[in-house]
C-alpha cells in the first residue's frame, strides 16, 4: 500500500454493494467462507456476531470504545470485546479476518498489550509497527515444497519469473490468502499502485487443493504458533512488498504478460536497501 496512492486515489464505494463482492475473485475466498452473496445491506453486528460462531470474542457498536475510554487495543484485550463502527468496510472487512483467523488475530492484540505495557501507547516499537503492517496489509503467500523458490523470487522482485514464467504454480502449489482488512478493502475499488506485504508460510504438499475450512483452519494455528515462538514479524525477509493485481487469477488486465512491464508498479529491487535476514 503506497501512502500517497491512498491519500489521493482511493476511495470505498459509498453504500453496501454485494455484486463487487461477487464480481472479483480477489473475495473469492470470502464469498464461499460466509455467504455474501445473500447480504443485501450491510451486515450489524448481530448478523457478524453469527458468522463468528462460538468464538470467544464479539463484535459491539464502536460506541462502547467512546464510553469506556480505554485504548482500542486495550479495551480487546480485557472485554473479548472488538469495537465495530456502523456500515464501514474497513471495519467489515476486519471483523471477517477476526471471524476467519480468531487465534492469530488474538495473538496479535496479545502481542500489542504486551508491547504496550513495556514501551507505553505513544512510543510505537519496531515489533508494534510490523504488527499493525501484517495486520493491516498482510497477504499470506501458502508455498508447497515444491513451489519453496517463489519466495525468493517475490522477495527480490523477480515478478515476471514467478507472475509469467512459473505463472502455472499459483494456485496448484502457491496459494495467496489475504490477511490484512485494508487489503479487501481497498480491493473494492482497485488500483495500479495497490501493494500489499508478504508472510511466507511453509504448507504441506497438497495444501493448495485442501478445502477452505481446513486451510484456514490450518494457517490460523500455524501463523499463530510461528509468530508466538519467535522474531517471524521482526524476520526481514518478511513483509516484503508484493503488487497485489499482479497475483495471478486476481485481475484480468494480469492475463496480458504486458501488464508485468510495467516498471512503476513491478518495480526492480532497489540494491542500497536490500534486506538481509538478522
């Protein structure tokens, strides 16, 4: 996600629209987990309350935030409770990663109160910044065995060797979820210059053909032990930049092997900032 692109391109669709929903298989995965397709006004919190089942945590009006004082984070923490404002994608699309990942998105708001608590709300760390980065621009890159050397490809910009080249990879042994809220919701009104960040995550070989209650299921428990058992966020071959229309399948215009020359958006590593993983 390039800041000036959001500050001056990008702007949601004014009113719930399900068709766009249906319409790019960038919510593919989204529209077959919940069925968004039957949602003909935007979902409260009962109706999100429902698609989280038995899950421990709830979804409340954003109100509750405003009378309880208590920092976002904080108040998760200590309620179950995840604020939710009225009609806004963002928020809807983050109460559906909280519905698809609940053990990773309560690791993370774990990590953030623990972070919180060494370094206070106003001096952000590095680990809170990487936090907040994957939590809001994570895409999760699921790589067999046999597809291992895509990540070196997509960490050191190699895209017409992964997008055109091994194009016949994805989805048969590389499989791209989305993590981060402001991923699908800016997907709602796509544009070149939308880039989202990497966590590449080691599957078994087959994963790619497995049902979306099981690879979900399995992502949700693999991420969260990963990222509770050491420095994965902090790994600096993480979070690398990734040109989230040109994920094969996920925008047509990608179909055209042109559509990767172009440099401003498939940019070239830049060599002075190479990173190395510490």
């Amino acid at each position: 996600m390039q800041k000036n692109d959001l500050k001056t391109r990008f702007s949601p669709p004014p009113g719930w629209d399900s068709t766009l929903l249906a319409a790019s298989s960038i919510f593919a995965d989204l529209c077959q987990r919940i069925d968004l397709s039957q949602q003909h006004h935007w979902p409260d919190v009962a109706r999100l309350n429902q698609w989280a089942g038995n899950s421990p945590f709830r979804f409340v009006a954003d109100d509750a935030l405003a009378t309880d004082g208590r920092y976002y984070e904080e108040y998760i923490y200590a309620t179950n409770n995840v604020p939710t404002r009225k009609d806004n994608w963002h928020d809807f699309f983050g109460a559906l990663i909280w519905c698809l990942f609940p053990k990773t998105k309560a690791l993370l708001n774990q990590l953030h109160m623990s972070e919180i608590s060494q370094h206070g709300l106003k001096q952000r760390s590095k680990l809170r910044n990487r936090l907040t980065l994957f939590d809001e621009c994570g895409v999760v890159i699921c790589l067999e065995p046999e597809a291992a050397h895509h990540a070196d490809l997509l960490r050191t910009h190699q895209w017409q060797q992964s997008f055109v080249d091994r194009r016949a990879d994805w989805w048969q042994s590389i499989r791209p979820v989305i993590f981060g809220h402001a991923m699908y919701e800016m997907a709602t009104a796509p544009f070149l210059g939308l880039t989202a960040k990497c966590l590449f995550i080691d599957v078994p070989a087959g994963f790619c053909h497995w049902s979306l209650t099981d690879a979900y299921s399995f992502l949700d428990q693999k991420m969260s032990q990963q990222i509770a058992n050491g420095g994965l966020l902090l790994d600096n071959q993480q979070l690398t930049p990734l040109p989230l229309l040109g994920v094969p399948g996920w925008w047509d215009d990608n179909r055209r092997a042109e559509f990767y020359l172009n440099t401003a958006y498939f940019r070239a590593l830049n060599t002075k900032n190479i990173n190395t993983k510490k």
